[in-house]
C-alpha cells in the first residue's frame, strides 16, 4: 500500500533542498514535522504548517526523510535517532553520500528492522521547488513502490538503479560530470571574455547545440554577469561529491584523471573563501 497524503512523514535537515522539498510535500497535503540542528530553520516551514518534530517521538512517524550535508552529518543524525526507531519504518535518504557510509547506515536500520532507502537527487534548487527532480534509488524495490506517491510530489522520475548503494553511485556518476563539467564551463567563459566575445550571448547562442546542458544555462549566465546569489549549488557540497567520486573510483583501481583535476581546482577555490558560495564562483578561480 502506498503512503498517501494520511502518512506521517517527519523530515530531518532544512537546508537548500530540504527545506523546498518539505514545503512541497506540506502544500500537497501531507502531515510534516520538520527537525534542523540549528532549530530557526524551520520556522518557516512551521509557519506553512508543519509540526516542530521531537526526535523522540520519531517512532510515529511511519517515513523518515533526510536531506543532509554529509557522511558525517547523516551518520551524527542516525546516532541522535536510532534508540527511537521501530520495525517497519521506512528512513529515505536524499542526501549526496558515499556508497560505504549508505551501506553502512542500511546494515544498521536492518539490523534494527528499518528499511534505508538511498534516494539522492539531482536538479537542483530550482528542482526542488517545481517537483521537477530526478531521484536515483537504491533498495528494496517494495518500499520503493510504495513511496510512489510522496516522490511523486518531489520528482519527475524516479528509478531503481539496483540494492542499497545504488542510487548513491549512481548521484556520484551524475555529480561527476556536473563538478567537472562546470570548472570547464568556468574555463570556455573566461576564454570567451578574454577573446572579445560578448559572454551574456553565449548561453542562448550554443542552446541546443552539442556543447548544452542544464549546468551550462545555469551557469553561464551567472558566470557571465558574475551574479552568484541566490546560491544553488555550494562549492563544498560539489567538492565534496567530486571527492566521493574519486574515492569509489580508487576502490575499483578506475584512474579518472579529469575528475582528479576538477576536484583539486574546487578545493582550491573552496579553501580561498568560497565553500558556501555559488558553484558559478569558481569563473574567479579561472580569471586569477
């Protein structure tokens, strides 16, 4: 049976995206109570009407949802909330992690009779507050079907792409060519510039072309015009994908050097002051 607008869904981690996708699932209806370390970010989300959630009351809650910054964040969460857990939860996670800390967590909810379901997602700011996401999953194909009509309030696709762990390799392959993509990006704009081209031209004059993407008409423009607010892609968070990248890519002995080089560049640009800046930032990176 699927969780329909009548499901209790407590919802942990109000950032960028968590706190768009919350006030979706609240706009269509659905019981919330929403949770963030630092409590003040979800006053915006009670004001729409969701409930301030207690984490010991996380047991009434029949689907967990997270959308936190890490590994470490994730893993700090799950430690603050197992003691409440009980059988037949289901925890859908919809943060960026690493495929053995989301092995990890599934083993523990197992363990503990919760179902984990990794569920990162890709389409960023803009896709959260339209619903037009695409989720990648990993996990048990059963607990997938019946989250159905909560994704479908978030996303506009969903795919299983295997057991636990795959939907995280799969938003690490995603997150791969976007970091990547966008410190070249920053590299075609900065040439342009330097070579007389007006630069505001560039994104509508290659739409549609071999050279277009989501990330090259996001990013361009901004890049172009160096207007970096509001921020829809954090340096740090791009960063720290790109790493998890190079990481699994280390466990199966993959040399991928341009990923490599693309990581050293936002790290770089990360330690000169841009962690929570806008992924368009990294055009100052390049021009230096």
């Amino acid at each position: 049976m699927s969780f329909d607008r009548n499901t209790k869904i407590a919802f942990l981690g109000m950032g960028l995206m968590g706190s768009r996708m919350a006030t979706r699932l609240i706009q269509a209806g659905y019981q919330v109570a929403v949770w963030n370390r630092t409590a003040s970010a979800c006053e915006p989300l009670i004001d729409l009407g969701a409930h301030a959630l207690q984490l010991e009351n996380i047991a009434d809650y029949p689907v967990i949802l997270s959308c936190l910054a890490d590994d470490t964040a994730v893993q700090n969460v799950f430690d603050l909330i197992a003691a409440y857990l009980k059988p037949e939860q289901i925890i859908v996670d919809f943060s960026s992690l690493s495929v053995d800390k989301t092995l990890s967590l599934a083993d523990k909810s197992q363990q503990l009779g919760v179902t984990w379901i990794d569920s990162p997602v890709s389409g960023g700011t803009v896709g959260a507050e339209n619903g037009t996401l695409v989720i990648f999953a990993g996990g048990n194909a059963e607990s997938i079907n019946r989250l159905s009509l909560i994704y479908n309030v978030l996303s506009q696709r969903v795919t299983r792409m295997g057991d636990s762990g795959t939907g995280q390799a799969t938003k690490i392959c995603n997150q791969l060519i976007v970091a990547a993509n966008s410190t070249l990006i920053a590299e075609a704009v900065a040439l342009a510039q330097q070579a007389g081209v007006d630069t505001t031209l560039l994104a509508p004059a290659l739409a549609g072309g071999f050279a277009d993407s989501k990330p090259f008409q996001i990013l361009t423009p901004r890049m172009a015009s160096h207007n970096f607010e509001p921020v829809q892609w954090k340096v740090q968070t791009l960063a720290k994908d790109l790493n998890n990248a190079v990481v699994l890519a280390e466990k199966f002995q993959l040399d991928i050097p341009v990923a490599k080089k693309a990581l050293s560049q936002l790290q770089v640009h990360q330690n000169n002051g841009y962690a929570d800046s806008d992924l368009a930032t990294v055009i100052k990176h390049v021009e230096i």
